[in-house]
C-alpha cells in the first residue's frame, strides 16, 4: 500500500499544478489507487484542499477547510496581538509542529503533511493572483484565518486594516516602493510563509525523498517574482532567491523521462515541463537576461516539439483593399496531429465573451485586426476573385504553443530597437494568436494587451486600442469565466497586474487628450508621480499641492508622498521628511537629493547621495548611471567607469552608458575595450555622429580601417559634409602609402622621397619612365585585396568631399590618392587645386601659410618634372617653371625660410631639366 500512497500523493501534486496548466486531455482519468487506512485522514483533508483550489474558491481552502482547522487549532489571537507576531512567530511555529519532522520517520506522512501546507499556500498565493492579476476582483476579506483564531473572550476582534499595512511594508524589500495600489498583501504573506517554511523544513530535515513535494520551489518563485511585478524597481535581493528557487525547480523537474516516471503519465509532463522553462525565461527577460531568456524559451520549443518561421504571403490589410499585398505571417511547424489536441476546459471565439465584445469594436475600422491571407489558382481567369475566395486557414495551436508565441512577442518588444518597424516585427505573433478558434482567458488577454500598445502607436487604430482597452478594463475585473479557468496559463505570460493595466489605461486616455478620466484612474490608484503630470497638463499644479497635502494629513508616514510633495514643489526638505520618516530606506529620496545637488554642481555629494540609494537598491540601472554622471564630473574616472559598467550590465540597451564606458576607455588609453564598448553603444543609438566620430579614431587606434572609414563615411552623411576629421585622414592616407609602397617596383618620385639631392638634376631616363608606367597600369597587382579596398572606400570618401567643396587639406589627400594609383594628371590637377586654394592677399604676410603654400608648390612641380619624363615633353616643365618665378618673387620676405631655398633649389632642376630636354630634341 505504501507504494498505493506515493502515487495517491504525487497525484495531488500534479492536480495543484493543473490548477494553472491543464491537462491536454479532455478528460483526466480518476486515480485507481486508494490510500492505506494510516492516510485516510490525511489524504481526506489533502483532498478538500485541492478540490477547493480547482473549484477556485481559495477563501474556503484558507478559512474552513479541515486541513486549515487542524493547523490552528488551540491557537487564537486577542485584540492586543499583532501582525508581526502572527506572522513571524506564531505562523511559523504552527507549521513546524503540524509538520513534526523530528517526531515523524515516516515519509509519506511528512510527505502528505507537507503537501497540505504547499496546498494551503497555493491556495493563498491564487487568492492573492485573483485580487491583483487574473480578476475577477471579488471582494476577500483581509484577514482569511479570521474566524479560526479569533477569539472567544468578548474581548472583540483584531484591526485587520493595521494588519494589511504591516504586511505591506513587508512585502517592501529595503529602498523599494510598490508602483501602485494593491490589495490583500496578507495573502501574498500567508503564501509565502507557508511555502518558505515547509520547504526550509524539509531541507533541514535531509529527507531522503521530497515525494509529493517536488513542485514547491515553483509554486515559491512564482510568489516571489509576483512580488517583485509590485514594485516600482527591480530587486536585488529577489533576484538571488529567485535564481535558486527556479534552479532548484530545474533540479527537480527538469528530465522529462523522469517526471513522466513520477507522475505515471505520457503526455501532460511535456506541457508542464515547457512552461517551466518558459516562466524561467520570462523572470530572466525581466532582468534583462536576454541570452538566458532565449535559451530557455529554445527548450520549451523542443519540449513541446513546436517550431516556427515568419514568412510572407499575399492578403488583404484593409476591408476596402483590393488587390492583395505582401503581408508578413507566422508559419508554424509541428508534427502532424500536434495541434489537434484539445485544451481542458478550452474557451472559444464563440464562448469567450472578451472575443465577442472585440468582433464588435472591430467592425468600427477599415483596418483588419489579422490580415486575410489568400491564395492564387494557378489555372485562373480570374485572379481578383479567386485571391477573395481562397482564403488560407490559420494553423491551430495548443496552449502551451500559444504561450510561446507570445514570448517570442516579448522579447522582440525586449531586444529589438523601438521604433515602428518593431511593432511591426510583432505583428504575425499577435495575429497569430488573434486566429485561433480558442484560447485560454489570459493568453487572450495579453495578446490583446500588445495588439493595444500596438495599435495605440499608429493614428487609423489608436481609436480602436482605446475602445479594446476600455473593453479589456472591464472584462478583466468582471466575471464570466470564473476564478478558476483565468488562472490557466496565467503565470506563462507577462501579463501586467490589474492595477498596472488600468495605469496603462490612464496612459492611453492621456494620449488622447482625456485628462480628465485619467485623473480618476491615478487617484484611485494613488499614482501621484503620474496625477502631478496631469495637473500639470491642465495648468493646476497649485491643485496638485493641494491633493497630496491632503494625502499627507491622513498617512503622515508615507514616504512616496513627501517624496511626490518634493517633485511638484522642488523643495529638498521634502525628500528629507520622506528620509526621515522612512528612517532613511527611501532610494527615490536618496535619488531625488543627488539629482538636485548634482543640477548645483555639487558633484562630490551627488556621488555620495547616489551610492546611499543604491546600496539600498542596486538593480536601478538609471541610478547607476547617474552615479557615473556625477562621477565624471567629480574626475573620478574608475567609479564612473564601474558605475557605468553596472548600468549596462542591469541594461544592456542604454547606448549612453556603453557610449560613456568606450570614452573612459578612451582616455585610460584602452582601445580594444573602447572599440568594443563603441560597437555595443553604435548598436543601439546611430543617429549621433559625435559617437561615430569617436568610433572611427578608436577603430584606427586598433586597426580596424575598414570600420574607421564606415564611421568617417557616417559622419559625412549625418553632417551633411560639414564635419571632416583631416587628421584621421591623414593617418589612413600613410597607412594606405605603407601598406603600397615598394622599393622595388614603385618610383622614388611617387613616393614623394627622393634620393637624389634637391640640387642634383632628375635623371630621365628609359628605364625610370618604364617603372612609372607600370606603376599606374598594373597598381592593383601590387597590393593586397584589403588594401585595395581601403583605397577604393577612401577614394570615395575623398570624392564626396571635394564634391562638396574641398578645402586645401582634401585637395592634397586627392592629389596623393591619385599618386598612390599612378594617375600623375589628376595628381598634378589636385596639388594645383591645393596650392591655387592657399593664394590669397594674406598668403605674403603669414609665414605658416606660405609654409604649406611652398610645400604644395614642390609637390606640384615634381609631378610636374615627372609627367615631362614619360613622355619627353617641355610643357609641363615650362608650367612649374612660371610658377615658381612667379612664386620666388612674391616671397622675398620669406628669404630666410628653409621653404624659399627649397623653392629656389626646385627652380634650378627644373631648368636643368628643360635644357635636358632641349639637348636631346636637337
């Protein structure tokens, strides 16, 4: 029979878990085992609980159900106890002695007690998920154990209101504030309490076995991470617990062949184990765990042996289009007969009341909300008619598909830049889920949730997004289905918590100019950061003042409203109430007090304000930031750069800090960490051309040109030419002129470095005009494919510049591109370009510019000397002649410069070359 009772035990196990991931079945098939009669007890109130918990009414299961009975029993609580000692001593105390590890050798009796005490904290955890997440919003009383350890004496009942607002502040890890108005937070305890300490029990006991219990390190990450979608930031200490939990979850659930061993079953382990990877990557995605979050989400399709591909196929968008266009759609690819299988308790088009009040709203726009897909016969006469006709029937998925779908959605929505083209990347997803005949509530509703922020982002369906919201609003608080069938799926997707989806419905109205009802949302939801916003809007800021005054007079202690009270008013002693009456836990205060020291310049207290927020709260990616802002500008350079370092580490899409750590880097003089940090940032943010500018000077301090001259090229595009950096070009031209050059084959004079002697005349000989022309027809032989390409993509940088107008530094750069190729005409025509760009009235008064004048003179004239020895002609010897007597009598105040000698010695071979050349036509 012992054998009879585990199986009995993991039975109910598995009938918790259905509770939010049924069955692919229509139908379970009941347990043909019955508990040894030592269990019958235990397993009768095992059973009630479970069996309250899938009928879902959770307040039975906490307040009259014989498990809880026999949990409190001889145990009340008078009008003088409080909260904290019901929670903290005597809670834990009565579960440690219902469970009686020490007094029990019996497993399957520890097993089955353990399991009644996870039951009872599901059962508080799905209480607390209905309140705040799933609907519909019942009223619940605040404190469940009421009537069970109240007591007898006349002496009345306990504030349970006081006891909501300890448990509140329990649920606050240190430095966090809740980012709306929830309810029933002792539920939440209750559940965690009860879950936390059975399982600590049984670690501590070293049992041998967690028969019946292997589940609940789950059932606790998924209270903890509902905890953290409370609060208005990330946590630090959450996210440790929720790591060990869910990796404790993987430990024990995570084989398949052996959960379909524990449960005795083929098909439901698979469901069961896919989702667990997918909340897994879902708790990593809000993290920003991106890699994490695809690895899991990898698993749960191979589990689930679902895969999927977007492809394009022909449709109608619009109900007045007609002609078909591309349309982008979502190609599944499962086995065949995969996704057949019905969904336990499955809700329809035509059942779900959510859908059919949406068929409704749809009709009030031209816009389709999933394309009509169609195909072409290929024998039609007629291929108008036969694309309206012939319709493609949307591939019919399974739940747990559906989920995954939804999660590929999210992290688009994660990963992806945001702008319209992502939004439009997400589309075959939702539509995905928008076709299919039947889908659980939650699943449904989240998609509606993204085809809302969807639509509310383009004018023809932003009308529309407000009527589905408004709709999705009231449907969600509201009954039908019941309690039990929303919970299906509902901790597989992201789904907002009522609150904060009726905040996002205050966003939506305010977008459209309904303040006014947005107001209402806000207030009721005690939103004061987004009401002062309002108030503002309509010109009542003094109103605003006012509401929160108010608030304050009624919760004197609330440190978000002193916190708000400061925003609107811009008084620090505000925030400093809101420190002292938070005894100094309050990371916004810290915050708001560093913002306002480092907008006074005060850059070293703005630091130490910064690192006391953080220390209370360390996974605000923004308050990393902002202590490397300051940082900065204290010359702290390595804490701005560890601080910047952690705020991409919490944030890896803030191009700003990856911008900032590649500077540091820069001036640590660390260019390959600088290249790679300018390469994330540029990733992210492409529209600055100053970081682009950056990025080239790193890429060419690694290297890298080719990346250097794409940076350049983006520069030139964004500033519309103005901004060019010659000195980086110049580096990139000697590059070019090193990796080219070659002693053997390439001509002293295109190198521009001589042997001879400035006074010794240019021997123009054969064999010179022979190298010279084969270093301009068989230049591309003398090289490397890379170089040849950086010479090709800087030829094209420097063309766009002097289209543009090039000053005297591009004309150079020109002059010496075409050298490199061989072209000594378009050399000569450049240097020109370059020398007549210096002439001017003030050319014979600034030395520094006759300087470069003279130089690009003797440039000039030695092209000039070497085009005459190709082709043994005087025309162009005669041309540098003219211009450097005309150039030496201009300059008899530069006498004394070595550039005039230079000038006057260049004069006398160019002479001596022209009577060369004369001797040898005689």
């Amino acid at each position: 029979m012992a054998a009879n009772d585990g199986v009995l035990l993991r039975s109910l196990e598995l009938r918790l878990l259905r509770c939010t991931l049924p069955s692919e079945c229509a139908q379970e098939k009941p347990s043909a085992y019955r508990c040894s009669v030592e269990f019958t007890e235990l397993h009768s109130l095992l059973n009630s609980v479970v069996s309250d918990i899938e009928a879902g009414d959770y307040v039975k299961a906490l307040a009259s159900s014989p498990a809880s009975i026999a949990l409190f029993s001889n145990v009340k609580i008078g009008f003088s106890d409080t909260a904290s000692l019901f929670y903290t001593a005597t809670l834990p105390e009565r579960i440690r002695v219902f469970l009686n590890i020490d007094g029990n050798k019996d497993s399957l009796e520890v097993g089955y007690k353990a399991l009644i005490l996870m039951a009872l904290g599901v059962a508080a955890l799905l209480a607390f998920t209905q309140c705040n997440i799933t609907g519909p919003v019942d009223y619940l009383p605040l404190m469940p154990f009421e009537e069970l350890v109240s007591s007898n004496d006349g002496a009345g009942c306990c504030n349970w209101t006081e006891w909501e607002e300890w448990a509140s502040k329990e649920i606050l890890p240190i430095g966090s504030e809740f980012c709306a108005k929830f309810s029933n937070f002792q539920y939440l305890i209750i559940g965690k309490t009860l879950l936390t300490r059975t399982r600590d029990l049984l670690y501590e006991g070293r049992l041998s076995s967690m028969e019946g219990v292997r589940s609940i390190s789950w059932w606790l990450a998924r209270s903890l991470f509902i905890q953290q979608k409370l609060l208005d930031e990330r946590s630090s200490s959450l996210f440790d617990l929720l790591q060990v939990l869910m990796h404790e979850s993987l430990t024990c659930l995570g084989k398949l062949e052996e959960i379909k061993d524990y449960w005795q079953e083929n098909e439901g382990p698979t469901t069961i184990l896919s989702m667990l990877h997918v909340e897994k990557g879902i708790m990593d995605l809000y993290y920003g765990r991106i890699d994490s979050f695809k690895h899991h989400l990898g698993s749960a399709e191979k589990l689930s042996n679902y895969n999927y591909c977007v492809s394009g196929a022909l449709g109608f968008r619009t109900r007045h289009q007609i002609e078909p266009k591309a349309q982008l759609r979502l190609v599944t690819l499962v086995k065949s007969g995969d996704t057949d299988a019905p969904i336990s308790n499955p809700v329809g088009i035509n059942d779900n009341p959510l859908r059919q009040k949406s068929s409704n709203i749809d009709e009030a726009s031209d816009i389709l909300v999933t394309p009509r897909f169609v195909t072409v016969a290929e024998d039609s006469t007629d291929a108008q008619t036969d694309t309206q006709n012939q319709s493609l029937v949307p591939s019919q998925l399974k739940a747990v598909h559906q989920a995954i779908v939804l999660a590929h959605c999210i992290c688009i929505d994660k990963n992806a830049r945001s702008d319209e083209l992502q939004k439009w990347e997400m589309a075959p997803y939702i539509e995905a889920i928008d076709s299919q005949n039947s889908s659980p509530f939650m699943i449904q509703c989240f998609c509606n949730i993204l085809r809302i922020r969807w639509e509310s982002s383009r004018g023809r369906t932003k009308e529309r997004a407000v009527l589905m919201m408004d709709n999705l609003v009231e449907r969600v608080q509201s009954q039908p289905p019941d309690a039990a069938e929303r919970l299906f799926y509902s901790f597989g997707v992201s789904m907002p918590l009522i609150p904060l989806l009726r905040k996002e419905h205050g966003h939506l109205l305010v977008s459209i100019g309904l303040v006014g009802e947005a107001i209402r949302i806000y207030e009721d939801l005690e939103l004061w950061d987004d009401l002062i916003l309002c108030y503002k809007l309509m010109d009542k800021k003094a109103a605003a003042v006012e509401l929160i005054k108010k608030r304050l007079s009624e919760k004197p202690l609330d440190s978000r409203l002193w916190c708000s009270l400061g925003d609107v008013t811009y008084n620090d002693s505000y925030y400093e109430k809101a420190l002292d009456v938070s005894g100094n836990r309050s990371a916004r205060a810290f915050h708001s007090l560093a913002r306002s020291a480092y907008n006074r310049g005060e850059y070293d207290k703005a630091k130490v304000l910064y690192e006391s927020a953080l220390a209370l709260n360390s996974m605000y990616p923004n308050g990393w930031f902002a202590l490397g802002a300051a940082a900065l500008k204290s010359k702290d350079v390595d804490k701005a750069l560890d601080a910047f370092t952690r705020s991409v580490q919490l944030d890896p899409d803030n191009g700003e800090s990856w911008n900032n750590i590649a500077c540091l880097h820069m001036i640590k003089k660390r260019n390959k960490e600088s290249f790679i940090a300018f390469k994330e940032a540029l990733k992210l943010k492409r529209d600055s051309w100053e970081m682009w500018e950056n990025f080239s000077h790193v890429a060419a301090d690694v290297g890298n040109y080719g990346q250097a001259m794409e940076a350049i090229q983006k520069v030139l595009d964004m500033t519309k030419k103005k901004r060019i950096d010659y000195m980086l070009l110049e580096r990139i031209m000697l590059e070019v002129e090193t990796r080219s050059s070659s002693p053997t084959d390439q001509p002293h004079l295109l190198n521009g470095d001589s042997n001879h002697s400035e006074s010794e005349p240019m021997s123009l000989n054969s064999n010179s005009a022979q190298r010279i022309e084969a270093s301009g027809s068989h230049f591309e032989s003398m090289v490397d494919g890379e170089t040849q390409r950086m010479m090709d993509t800087l030829g094209k940088i420097l063309k766009q510049i002097i289209q543009s107008g090039g000053t005297a530094e591009t004309w150079g750069l020109y002059a010496r591109w075409h050298k490199l190729k061989g072209d000594l005409a378009m050399c000569a025509e450049a240097l020109l370009k370059q020398v007549r760009s210096y002439q001017g009235a003030d050319l014979w008064k600034d030395k520094d510019r006759f300087t470069k004048f003279a130089r690009s003179s003797l440039e000039l004239c030695k092209v000039y000397q070497a085009i005459a020895s190709l082709g043994s002609s005087r025309k162009e010897l005669f041309t540098a002649e003219m211009h450097l007597k005309s150039s030496i009598k201009q300059a008899v105040d530069f006498k004394d410069t070595e550039e005039y000698r230079d000038l006057v010695t260049c004069l006398e071979n160019v002479q001596l070359g022209l009577k060369s050349v004369s001797s040898s036509a005689s």
